[in-house]
C-alpha cells in the first residue's frame, strides 16, 4: 500500500485535481484508430494526413472522420470490448477514491467510447469530458463538440486547457501521453507524461515525471502531493 495522507492540500486551501486522458493513456491502443480502422469507409486516411500535416486541426479531423463510420451499436460495442487498459489504472482510481482526490478523465476522444470501456470495468461512475458522439442513424454517426475553444492552439475538439479553466480553485495534475494533452501540459500544476507528452515537456521546461504505465506514477504522485511544490521550479522531476 502506498502511503497518500489526506492532507493533499498543498497550502492548506488548494486541493489537488487529477485531469487524465484516455487514448493511448488509460486505453492501451486509441479507441477512435481503432474504430476508423474497423468500420469507416475510405477516405479517412487522407483527412489523418492533413491533420499529421498542420494543415487541419484535431476537431475537423475527428468530424470529418467519425461522419465516414458505418457501424451499429452492437459493432461498436463488440469492437470496443476488445480494447484493454493499462490495469495500473484500477490501482490509480482506488487510491484517489480513497484519499479524495478528484479525477476527471478529459478526452479528445468520444464519450459513449470511454464511458462504454470504463462500465465493463465498474468505473462507470469516473467523470468524463469528451466529444460526444451522436448516433444519427441505424448505421451513421456524428460528433459533437461541447468542449471546444475556438483560441486553442490545437484546433482540438476537447481544449483541455480550456477544461482546467473549470476548476480556478484547484492544483491540477495532468496524465497524458500526446499531443490533445499539449494545451494543457503549459497550464497545469504538473504533469505525469508518457510517449510523446515526455519529448513535448522537455522541449518547452514544463515540470514533469515519465512514466511508461499508472503502476510507475503511485509512489512519485504520493511524494507530490505531500511536497511543498514549488510552482516555479521547472526542474523538478519526482522519481
Ligand atoms: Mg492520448
Ligand atoms: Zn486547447
């Protein structure tokens, strides 16, 4: 058992909030490649290369793609109980249940996806900020964007920055591991990274630990939130 006391406070006013991504952070492979791989009809390829390119961002990306899906329900489900998770995680969300700290799980993803994944887990009760996907017929689908901020640097669907902006009164704590995290990495508190999240930290001195799974993140998170953190401190790395 690693040793989180309730005194997360860092101040003694300002708790502690864990925003963490899904794809490829929670979910071993991206649930949204896997679905266009399955089921979308020709074409998504090509909008996949404008947006490696620059010349779109992640939201025009995402709807032009979802819009070339032609799955069911029951396809979708199917598809998507084969997805696994890093099982660090179930650890990671008993110890901030435990100790009281909010995670918030913030996607540029889809929410029916997540919350679909995380119920076969009995996590159905973790909330979620993502895209939301529309069913708007027996085998077409849409995306919408609740979450989006036409300033974000990203052209995301979900500005995650924008997100964070929710909670004014919190530290936050970000886990991620690519580019939907980047607008949130300059902002957050601190951040946990994996895969290309690391390179991206390093390059713009944003305090940060790797990590490659959750069960690397138990014992430097707790050191965190018992440190005195030093919000300027860009060195600093909890190993
Ligand atoms: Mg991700
Ligand atoms: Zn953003």
């Amino acid at each position: 058992m690693f040793l989180i006391s309730q005194n997360y406070h860092t101040d003694g006013t300002v708790p502690w909030h864990i925003l963490c991504d899904f794809d490829g952070t929670i979910s071993l492979t991206d649930t949204t490649d896997q679905l266009l791989e399955h089921f979308a009809q020709p074409g998504w390829q090509e909008i996949e290369q404008q947006w490696l390119q620059g010349h779109i961002g992640s939201k025009l990306c995402l709807q032009q793609q979802i819009a070339l899906l032609d799955m069911s329900v029951n396809e979708l489900h199917q598809c998507l109980d084969r997805i696994e998770i890093d099982p660090g995680f179930m650890e990671l969300v008993k110890i901030t249940t435990q100790f009281q700290i909010p995670l918030t799980i913030v996607s540029d993803g889809m929410d029916l996806v997540i919350r679909h994944i995380l119920k076969k887990h009995h996590l159905q009760h973790l909330p979620v900020i993502a895209n939301r996907l529309v069913q708007t017929a027996e085998r077409t689908w849409q995306l919408e964007f609740p979450n989006e901020n036409a300033n974000c640097i990203s052209q995301s669907g979900t500005c995650k920055c924008k997100v964070a902006q929710q909670y004014p009164r919190e530290h936050i704590i970000l886990i991620g591991d690519g580019r939907s995290d980047f607008c949130l990495a300059a902002a957050a508190d601190y951040v946990f990274a994996k895969k290309s999240l690391i390179q991206h930290c390093r390059e713009h001195h944003i305090p940060h630990t790797a990590f490659s799974g959750f069960s690397d993140i138990y014992r430097p998170l707790a050191k965190l939130l018992h440190s005195d953190f030093e919000l300027d401190d860009s060195a600093m790395v909890i190993t």
